[in-house]
C-alpha cells in the first residue's frame, strides 16, 4: 500500500486536534478537509486539489469562548454612552444628575454633553453645549444695589446665596446654581436681574412644544447607584434629593422618551445593549419611569491578542411610577447594580464540515 494512502488515513482517523498558530487557535474537526489537504499535497495538479484549495474558505468560520470569574477590581472607573431622546421636553429645562452609594454626586452634569433643540417633527432646530441663555451687560444691577457705570467691574447680587462677601453672581445661570448650593429654590425669574434681562421665562415660553436630543457620556464610580433625566437643577434639601421647578412655572412635564444607544464603556464585538431603540410615551400627568440595570464587566480577548476592558448590561423590567399628585417627581431613573462575576469573550477560528 502506498505511503501517502497510510498518511491519509491515520490522519482520517485523528476526529479533533488543536493546532496552535500566532496567539489562537485553530481547531480542524472535518476529516474530509483534512483528506483534501493531503491530497493537495501528493497530487499538486489535479483538479481535486484545485478545487479543495478554492473551498478550503468555506469550511473556516469563528466561534467565541466565554469564560465566567469572580471581578476583583476595585476602584475603576466607569464610562456611559448614552443618546437620548424626549420629545415634549424642552432643552432649557432638561438636567442631568448622577449618584452612587458612596456618596459621590454629580449634579446638573454640563460638561461632554451636548443638546440638540428639535421640534414636534424630530428636525433638529439648534444644537448647543448645555446652559440657558448669555449674559448681557447693559446697564446690569450691580451687588451693591446700582447700575453699571462706565469703566466700572461688574460684580452682580447673588441674592443672599453669597458663600463669601467677594462672591458674584454675573449671569441668570450663576445665580440659579448658587441658589442650587444653597438648597433653596427661585419662585419668580422675573424678580432676579440677570434671569430678566437675559429673558430667562421667555426662552422657556419660546421652546415650548419643542423636545430634545441629549447625548454625551458619563464617568462615574464603577459602583452602584443610578443617574437620572429630570426637568429643573437639582439640589439637596434636609437630606432629600429634590428639583426646583418652581422657576419653569409649569404645572406638569412629559418625560416620554427613546433611548437611541446606552452602552458602557467601550465597544467590541458582538455586544448587545439591550435598551438601544427603546421608547416609552408617558400616558399620565405625572409620572417616574425607573431601568434597573445590572453592569457585567466584561473582558474581550480578540484573535491578535488584543484587549478591550468594557461591560455589558442587562436590564430587569422597567416599573412606572405614576400619582396624581402635582409634586410627583417628573424623571427618568437609570438604576444601576454591579455584578460581582466578569466575563471574557475570546473568539477561535474553526474548521467544520
């Protein structure tokens, strides 16, 4: 019997092994492939080896190895991508606030986010970092009761919410957020200067109808905790984490909402954010709709050997919140839980008949 007959079918025999190339590995589980392979080898011209050598690609594909461990890390950081959608709510009045269980707070979040103005159609009207309005300088009310005179500073009144005697308050924006810091709340814009001259109400009155596109991202405490969409600055109140909407002048607020993407952390692939294109229309008039998340860290190890440190996240049913009371809070809850298991996602390259 020839020599290459006895070589073929030993190797025929041989169901599954694992040839190690690079950093992966390739497992050759089709005997036929095999069979095919070495008749290339002794018969380099015929139209056999020709033919295996042109579907020797079909026979290739990847697969993922998953693996489950205990997540020992400590201190991280987290990033979250979010875009987010509401149709029936204004820019000017939309916030963003984060919190954790260790105490860290976030409130009323401006920088690396980004809104866009759209009307009832979803156009995009306008699209601007966060922040109403702009100061103007004519004539402003100065701290100490008069007008701005030629040559002179600017120091405008932050109306009793001065943390020191040198603080000022130039802007509808810095007082509000001095106000914030204070805990307390702006019954009437129209009663501070810097919130009429700037026409801080009629801006309000101007997007009305509007909605808006909010995106950006987050970086937080790898932690538990939750952040959260809501109309008006947020503040702390006798321990109570509360929203001044007493400013807007407006008796109710749709939160209806569509999550065009949420993810955490970086991409790779095959990751699955379960709540990209989700949408919710709130059908009462006043209402809290709450996610609760759970955040799975995830390690993905790809052919090369290259990694990529992410996380995935599932999601439990939503629950809504809804009462008739008028000082029912208006918002969007994104509750977040840690899972204490990583996974890691390697993908191997695979041959099959």
């Amino acid at each position: 019997m020839p020599l290459w007959i006895i070589f073929t079918l030993l190797v025929y025999l041989s169901m599954k092994f694992i040839w190690r190339v690079s950093s992966f590995y390739i497992e050759l589980r089709c005997p036929m492939l095999i069979l095919k392979f070495c008749w290339f080898l002794f018969f380099p011209y015929s139209l056999s080896s020709v033919i295996s050598l042109n579907f020797a690609g079909l026979y290739l594909h990847a697969v993922t190895e998953t693996k489950l461990v205990v997540d020992t890390s400590r201190g991280e950081r987290l990033r979250i991508n979010f875009d987010v959608t509401f149709p029936a709510l204004a820019c000017s009045i939309l916030s963003l606030d984060a919190m954790d269980i260790s105490g860290e707070q976030h409130l009323d979040v401006r920088h690396d986010i980004i809104k866009k103005r759209i009307d009832a159609h979803g156009n995009v009207i306008e699209t601007r970092q966060d922040g109403i309005g702009h100061p103007k300088i004519e004539k402003p009310l100065q701290r100490h009761g008069g007008r701005l005179e030629h040559n002179e500073t600017y120091c405008g009144s932050c109306y009793g919410a001065e943390a020191s005697d040198d603080d000022c308050c130039n802007s509808c924006e810095e007082v509000r957020e001095a106000y914030r810091k204070k805990g307390w709340a702006i019954s009437n814009p129209d009663l501070i200067d810097q919130c009429k001259r700037e026409g801080f109400l009629q801006q309000i009155k101007e997007e009305e109808g509007e909605g808006c596109n909010i995106y950006g991202f987050l970086d937080v405490n790898k932690v538990a905790g939750n952040f959260h969409f809501a109309p008006g600055k947020s503040f702390q109140q006798s321990n109570v984490h509360v929203h001044d909407l007493l400013a807007f002048q407006m008796d109710s607020f749709n939160i209806s909402h569509k999550i065009n993407r949420l993810a955490f952390g970086d991409y790779f692939p095959g990751v699955i954010n379960p709540l990209d294109g989700v949408l919710w229309l709130q059908q009462t008039p006043n209402a809290m709709y709450q996610y609760f998340l759970k955040v799975v860290s995830t390690v993905f190890t790809d052919v090369n050997g290259n990694t990529i440190q992410s996380n995935q996240v599932r999601c439990r049913h939503p629950r809504l919140f809804s009462q008739s009371n008028p000082f029912f809070p208006f918002v969007l809850v994104f509750s977040l839980e840690l899972d204490m298991r990583s996974m890691s996602y390697c993908p191997i390259a695979v041959l099959c008949n």
